[in-house]
C-alpha cells in the first residue's frame, strides 16, 4: 500500500477491545508487543472499557482530549470496532476496524444479564438494558471520510454478518478475507497492511 503524502505517521494509537474481552486479548497484545519494540516513540492506549457505552466514550474522550487529531489513529475490534468508528468521525483520525460490530444496539439486547469475562472468567459484570439505549445514542450515520478507515472482515466471522460489515464500510479500503473467524485469529499476519495504513 502506497503511502500518501498527505498523511503523517501516527504518534498516539488507541487500541479498542470488544465485548466481554480486555487488552488482554491476543490481538491488543500483539499489538502492544510490535509497538513496543518497533514503535516505542508511539504513545500506546489500550483501556479496560466498562461496561456501560455512555462510560466507555466518555473515559476515551477524557483520554483522548489532548491527543493531535492529524497523527492520532484508532484500532478497534468487534465492538471496539463500533467504538473505534465513532472516535473517527468525533476526532476524524485515521482508523482500522477488525471484524466491527455495526448494531450492537441490535446485537447485544439479548445479552442483557450477567456477563463473564473471556480472559478472566472470574470476573462478571452486569449487562443492563440501558447500555442497549446507550449504544444506540452512539451510533453514526454514513461516515464522513470514508477514506480514513481500514476494515479487516472474515467472511467466516462466526458472530456478525460479514455482508452487512461490508455494506457499512463499502467506501473504505477493505481486506475482504476468504474464511477466518471472529478473533482474526491470524491477525500478525495482518499487521503488515495495518502498520502500513497507519504510516508506521
């Protein structure tokens, strides 16, 4: 992938997890380990989001109040990918979706209750039917600069639709992937196209 002139190397990188996950999970570690040793000068933020949406953006708006717009990216997976979409249009940075949730309002209202951790299955949390509201009070219409999002979407996602990822993101540049799976579980593959999207 060409790099374009008009674009910086990214100096802050916000990495957003989905739901019931952590930065624990492969995909925030992998990242964070690149960034570590190839990117150290990158300021990395990988938070535990709460539960509540309303919560969650308000904790990355607080986070990200100081960041440069121009050279400020975000990577976000599944529900972080939702999240990660509106960081983009409410700062217009740069960024890169894996597998994105596109109506987790929809989604996620029969996951009203007690919920489990993926990476730490002692810990719960309560899923309460408000949060359904809250997602959908963050919800975006048609995305201001296309052209500023990189979507990752495995046709064998066993959770979301890849055709309606695909629809959402059409105008974006995409890696439509034959197979693979919700995680991405080959997601280090992947990395090269990303790190290259992000200027680094």
């Amino acid at each position: 992938m060409a790099s374009d002139p008009t674009k910086h190397p990214t100096t802050h990188l916000l990495y957003l997890h989905g739901f019931r996950s952590s930065p624990q999970s492969t995909k925030a570690r992998q990242l964070a380990a690149h960034m570590a040793a190839h990117h150290p000068q990158v300021q990395w933020w990988c938070p535990q989001l709460p539960p509540s949406p309303k919560e969650a953006m308000d904790l990355l708006r607080d986070g990200i109040a100081t960041w440069p717009r121009d050279t400020m990216a975000v990577v976000g997976s599944s529900l972080g990918g939702f999240y990660a979409t509106h960081v983009a249009e409410y700062t217009g940075c740069r960024a890169v979706l894996v597998n994105p949730a596109v109506d987790p309002a929809r989604d996620l209202a029969t996951y009203i209750g007690e919920q489990t951790s993926w990476h730490d299955p002692e810990e719960r949390f309560f899923f309460r039917p408000e949060y359904v509201d809250e997602l959908q009070a963050l919800a975006c219409g048609p995305l201001a600069q296309p052209e500023r999002y990189l979507a990752f979407i495995a046709k064998g996602d066993e959770v979301l639709d890849w055709r309606e990822m695909h629809a959402r993101y059409a105008r974006s540049a995409m890696h439509l992937l034959e197979g693979g799976d919700h995680a991405l579980s080959d997601f280090v593959d992947h990395m090269p196209q990303l790190l290259a999207f992000l200027d680094l």
